[in-house]
C-alpha cells in the first residue's frame, strides 16, 4: 500500500477498491494507478483469468 513491499493488505485494498470501481465508485486518481499496477503482476492476471474477472 505505502512501500515497495507487497504486503497482505495489498490484496485487500486492491480488491475492495477494484469492486468499488466495477460498481461504478468514483475512486481518485491515485487509487485508479494503484489498482492499475497490482493488475499488472503475473500472478494476478492469472487469478483475475482462474476467477472469470479478467
């Protein structure tokens, strides 16, 4: 969330803001570029791909 370290509460604020966003969430500009930068990690491209959410 605040460093260079992927920590646990890095998945949960990506997916409570991802699905913020998806109900149609106006979220800032910040948090768009951070769920923008966690969707870009291998791994979870492949669990957006195994979930049907990608």
């Amino acid at each position: 969330m605040f460093g260079k370290t992927f920590t646990v509460a890095d998945p949960y604020l990506f997916q409570l803001a991802r699905g913020a966003a998806e109900l149609g969430f106006q979220l800032p500009e910040p948090l768009r570029d951070y769920i923008a930068r966690i969707e870009e990690r291998p791994d979870v491209q492949a669990a957006l791909r195994r979930e049907g959410l990608a």
